[in-house]
C-alpha cells in the first residue's frame, strides 16, 4: 500500500514541478498536432486543386499551432512558480 | 501607408477603320486593362478576331513546338528588332522547319534500323557457338533439322540409340543443339528432345557463318550509332544558332496574336467598336494623347464616373516604393488587397523581418543567410527568385540588430557573465534592473536566463502590432462605412485594450484605477456589442490567445539557441575536451560543429520565417484585411528579346 507520505519519496516538489510542466508541454503538443494533421491534409487537398490556396491553407494549418504556445506559457510559469 | 494605386475607368469608342491603330497603341502603352464585353440585349457583339489571327496562331504553335522540342531555355537576353524578326520570321521558321523535321525523320528511320538488326543479333546469339552456315540449315529432302535450346544436358549415347545416321551440333554451355537426322527417326528423335526440353528456334532466313553475321551487324550498328549521334548534334548546333530567333519571334507571335484576339473582348457595332477597361489614374492622359496620336484624334476617349459598388471591382495595382514591393509576393501569396483597402505590404516591410530578427537573433546565422542570400540572387536572375532574396537580406539585417541586442554567435554568447566566459573578452553583461519573477534584465539579454521577461516583452510587442492592425480596420472601415462604425468595430477593442491596461495597474498599484479601468473595459464591451453584435463578445477572448501567439517569438527562439548550444556542447566539451591537442578528436568536432550548424541554418529560415508570417497572417491580417482584389493586368506585353 501507498499511502499520502511515501508518494512524497518519489516525488519531491522540483520534481512535481517537472513533471507537471513537461505534461503541460506533452499534451499541448499532441493536441496541436492531431489538429494540424486533420487542417494540413485538407488543406494539400485544396491545394492540389488550386495552387492559389498556399496561403489560406498554411495559416489553417498554423492555427492550432497557438494551442502549444499556451502549453508553452503554462509550463514556464509552473517552473518559475 | 500605402493604398492601391487610383484607378479611372475609360471607354474608348471609334470607327472600325481605326480599331487596329488603336489596340496596337493601347497595346505599346501597357497600361490599360481591357473588360471583357459580354454580350447582352444592347445589340453590340463581339467582334471576329483580325485576318491574321488564324495564321499568327499557327506560326506561334509551330515555333513553340520547335522550342519544345528543342528544349530551349530562356536566357540572357539579345534584343533585336521586332520588325527585322518578323520579316526574317516565315523564310527561317520554314527553313528550320524542313530541317528540323528532315533530320527527326532520318533519325526515326535509323532508329528504326538499330532496332532490326538488335532483333537479328538476338536471333543469331543462340548459334554462336555452333558456328555453322545457316545455308546448311535449309534444303533436304530426307533430312530433318532441329534447331532449338534445350532445358538439360544431351549425351550422344543418347541419340546413337536411336539411329547411326545423324549429325549433332551441342553447346553443353548455352544448350544450344542443332542435330541433323533422317526423315525416317525425325519422331522418335523429336520425342528424345522433348523429353529434355526442347525448345524450337527460328533459322535466320539469311546465309552465312554467324560469327561472321554478328561482326558485320555490329560494325554496322556502330556505324548507325554515329550517323544518330552527329543527326543529334546538328539538332544541337541548330539549337544554339536558332535560339535568339526562336525566343524573338516567340515573342513577337505572342504580341501580335495578342493584338489580333483582342476583338473576341470587345464590344462593336457594324461600323463602330466600343473598348472598356481601367487605367491607373496617373497614366490616363498619357493613354489619351498616345491613344489621340495614334489615331489621328478620331477615337473618342473618355473616364466614366464610377459608381461605389462598380468601384469595387476595379483591378488592383500595388503602389509601392522599389524597397517594399518585394514584400508584394507575400501579400500575393495571401491574397491581393481589396481596391478599397489598404495595403499593409509596407508595415510587413518593417514588421515581417523585425519579428523574424526577434525570433532568430543571432549574428552567426544572419551573416550566413545573408551571404547565401546575396549569393543566389547575383546567381539566378529571376524577378520571383530576387524578390524572395530580397526578404530574406531585409530579414537577416534585423537578425543581425537583435543580434547585438542578445549578443549571440552562433549560439556562443558574446559578452561573459559571472559563470561564462563570452567570445568577445572586453563585452560584460550589465545588469539594468530586477525583472519580473525573480530574474535580472541584462545587457546583452541572455535569452536563456530570462525567459519569463521576454515572454512579457514578445507579448508586449505582439500588442502593438494588433493595434497597428485595429488602426488599418479603423481607417479602412472609417473610408467605407464611416467614423461611427469604424469607432464601434474597431475603436472598441483598443478601448477594451485600455481598459484592461488601467485595471491592472489599479489593481497592482492598489488605487482606485481599477474601478476607473474596469468603467473603461465594459464600455468597450457595450461599444463593441453594437459595432458587431454578438459575435464580437464571442471573440473576445481570442484577443488574449492572439497576444499570447506572439509568445512564440521567445519560444522559437529559445529551441534554435538551444539546438546551436548543444552542437557547440558536443563539438567542443565532448569531442574535443583537450583544446590543445590536434587529432582525431578535433577533426570530429569540427565536423559535428559544421554539420549541426548547417542543420541549424536550414531550420533558421524555416521556422522563424513560417512563425513570423503566421504572426502577419493570422495576428495581423485577421484585424483589418480582406483581400481578394483582382489583379491588375494590362493588355500589352513587357518584351524581354525584341523592341520597337
């Protein structure tokens, strides 16, 4: 049995900053991705029909890219806590 | 800043009589972008096209056939008469025409002739090594002939078992058997055969030993060879003479068919014609006199009162100094701006590479892509490629300002700090003042050790150009729809801004401010509730993920330092630990130094060039722009091979 005051032995409170920062960063980052891979193939499609797409395809695609940068933010504000 | 150059819708009307005289002046001028007339009740059709146009369009096929298949390249131009070209122009199309076709012909036929005697060569390779006349094949009455390959070994015993009378030819090698017996044990030795997997081949028709055959083919196989080889080099130096010509009156057809469609777009009657179309307003009394000289004055020309929403469709022209219309592909690549609107490619001039020198901001990198830059744009002389050059040299000078600004060197620093020797031995970090959580703001500011106050700073930066971005919307809004709404829609954000501003240094400073601010911020709110309803309170909080988004210049910026301090890590603590020592190590670490900086280099235009043109994009544009204005697109043409 684990109880309250042996978890602290694996994780001290660096430790739990760590933890919860590289979270932060890891989750942001799979939801950009995942919703970049959906934008990005629809937007190439769009593209192979009309050339003159490029730039409203690449900032479709870049879009999501904002929900990283919030990880980002969220991670160095945990670190610097 | 900036709109699109002001454009006057002119008509021009005349006879018939002049309408050649006319499109060839319109078409000099280059300056007048012809509406396509579509027929309607008004009785006016389109006109057939000039006499001509049916024979310039063949010609012009035929040359570009000719180039195609030539393979010609535009190159460094040689600018030659356009009336020479055109006089020279049917005598020499056909003379390099005949040629042309004479030697595709001679060369088909003699491929042609290569693949025959390649079939034959493949015929007479079985019985090389039976080397017997195939006359000797052929002609018996009593006596059958196998000649074929065959899947396993054949012994002699085996035939001899059969019949005395036969004569044998094998390769145990290649299993080729010629085996000549008696009419009378043909089947039974036919049965052997098959029994080892006989296959038949075909007897040559030819006489002759086929060693002898095979030399004779091949010596004319050679000999054919070289006649394709010189045909194809006379196709070359045929390349190399004709070029200059092919490229003039390419583009002397191209002019004048050109001129002679351009009736299929315009309006005429039985004896008159009517031509519609934009002129930048700054050129139109030079269309008038050019189109008045031309003419003799007998073609009316006249501007239109436009009315607004016609004025809409006006074609776009971009009016910007020779600095910033290299800043025009970008907006190209988005969209061309409205007539109405404003053209931000000036403020993209200045804060395109500004965030791209914030983000990258390392002296080693700017030198190295500025010089690349310089390098291609002296080596490749295209309009396009120069253009991409230019952003890329007007980006690595701001690199280079931030540079200073963080003191960075390909990812050394260059001031020391209290743990860190820098490059320059002289250049000490200053300390200016306490920053915000816990960090000290420097001199050069060591991006790594101050995250948490560049985050404010890229955030800080990121606010003022959304604001230039609501100043562009309240100016194009003021011009088309008026104060009041351009106050409503876009006034409202920068008070909401405010607002917030004064709120927060209530509420750090402790005063009655907040109250004030937080007056301030729901006015802002009711104001922007009327300029757009409700959709404008659903995208209220995108205007904190957008001046969040501008935290990535830090980001960004942060992985690149990152990636060129751990190549120097590896390159000179890990492989080369012993500085002094030169050897293996230290040609390992130099290797591991330049291909990781190479890496880093390529990396250095992608990542902050895509980050810094999301920012304009979506951060920028999403405030004000439109887009979607047509091209303007004059009829004429910019000759490059011929002239007047």
């Amino acid at each position: 049995m684990v109880d309250g005051a042996t978890a602290g032995l694996f994780l001290d409170a660096a430790g739990a900053k760590a933890v919860g920062a590289s979270i932060a960063i890891a989750f942001t980052g799979l939801a950009s991705a995942i919703a970049e891979k959906d934008i990005g193939t629809a937007a190439i499609g769009a593209m192979a029909e009309n050339e003159g797409l490029f730039g409203k395809g690449l900032i479709l695609t870049v879009i999501p890219e904002t929900i990283v940068i919030f990880g980002l933010v969220v991670a160095l504000l945990i670190n610097s806590a | 800043m900036s709109r699109p150059k002001q454009m006057t819708r002119a008509v021009i009307v005349g006879h018939k009589s002049i309408l050649k005289e006319t499109i060839d002046s319109l078409h000099d001028t280059n300056l007048f972008h012809v509406e396509d007339f579509v027929e309607d009740e008004s009785g006016f059709k389109i006109s057939k096209p000039f006499k001509n146009a049916e024979e310039v369009s063949k010609k012009l096929v035929k040359i570009r056939s000719i180039a195609n298949y030539l393979g010609i390249e535009s190159k460094k131009p040689v600018v030659q008469k356009s009336d020479a070209v055109l006089r020279e122009l049917d005598s020499k199309l056909n003379e390099l025409d005949r040629t042309i076709s004479a030697k595709t012909e001679s060369i088909s036929q003699l491929e042609n002739e290569l693949k025959d005697m390649d079939t034959q060569k493949k015929e007479i390779l079985p019985y090389l090594s039976i080397d017997l006349d195939f006359d000797y094949f052929r002609g018996y009455e009593n006596i059958k002939v196998f000649a074929g390959i065959l899947k396993s070994n054949l012994e002699t015993s085996q035939i001899s078992s059969i019949t005395q009378a036969y004569e044998l030819y094998f390769d145990p090698q290649s299993k080729a058997v010629v085996l000549f017996v008696a009419n009378n044990d043909a089947d039974k030795v036919y049965e052997l055969l098959q029994s080892l997997g006989f296959k038949e081949l075909r007897v040559p028709e030819r006489g002759g030993v086929p060693s002898e055959l095979l030399r004779s083919i091949e010596q004319r196989e050679a000999d054919v060879t070289r006649r394709v080889e010189s045909l194809k080099g006379e196709i070359e130096s045929l390349k190399t003479k004709y070029t200059d010509f092919i490229l003039a009156s390419d583009e002397v057809l191209s002019i004048e068919s050109q001129k002679a469609e351009l009736p299929l777009r315009i309006a005429t009657s039985e004896n008159a014609f009517i031509i519609d179309g934009w002129t930048p307003t700054e050129s139109y009394d030079r269309l008038v006199s050019v189109v008045n000289n031309a003419t003799n004055g007998k073609a009316y020309i006249t501007s239109l009162e436009v009315r607004e929403e016609e004025e809409e469709d006006a074609p776009v022209e971009y009016n910007n100094s020779n600095a910033v219309a290299p800043m025009q592909q970008i907006m190209d690549l988005y969209s061309r701006p409205k007539y109405f609107e404003i053209d931000p490619s000036s403020a993209i001039f200045i804060t395109f590479p500004l965030i791209y020198g914030m983000i990258l901001g390392d002296i080693g990198y700017a030198l190295i892509l500025g010089s690349i830059a310089l390098a291609i744009k002296k080596a490749i002389k295209s309009d396009a490629v120069s253009d991409m050059m230019n952003i890329l040299i007007y980006c690595q000078i701001w690199t280079i300002f931030f540079g200073l600004i963080y003191g960075e060197f390909l990812g050394f620093p260059l001031a020391s700090t209290h743990e860190e020797q820098g490059l320059l031995p002289f250049w000490h970090t200053v300390t200016l003042f306490n920053s915000i959580g816990g960090e000290e703001f420097t001199f050069p500011i060591h991006r790594a050790h101050m995250v948490m106050s560049m985050i404010v700073l890229s955030v800080v930066v990121g606010l003022i150009h959304l604001n230039l971005g609501y100043l562009f919307g309240f100016s194009n809004i003021a011009r088309e729809h008026g104060m009041k709404h351009a106050l409503l829609e876009k006034g409202s954000w920068m008070i909401i801004e405010l607002g917030v501003l004064i709120a927060a240094v209530g509420y750090f400073g402790g005063s009655a401010l907040m109250y004030i601010g937080a007056v301030v911020l729901v006015l802002g709110i009711v104001m922007l509730a009327m300029g757009e309803g409700i959709a404008g309170i659903v995208e209220l909080p995108s205007l904190m993920g957008n001046a969040l988004s501008y935290a990535r210049i830090i980001a960004v910026g942060l992985s690149s330092i990152y990636i060129a301090s751990t190549v120097n890590n590896i390159a000179f603590d890990m492989i080369w630990a012993d500085h002094s020592k030169i050897g293996f190590a230290a040609i390992a670490a130099i290797i591991v130094f330049i291909l990781g900086h190479a890496l880093n280099t390529v990396l250095s235009i992608i990542a902050p060039g895509l980050h810094a043109l999301r920012l304009q994009y979506v951060e920028f544009f999403g405030k004000f722009y439109e887009g979607g204005g047509r091209k303007f697109n004059p009829f004429g043409y910019i000759r490059k091979y011929t002239e007047e």
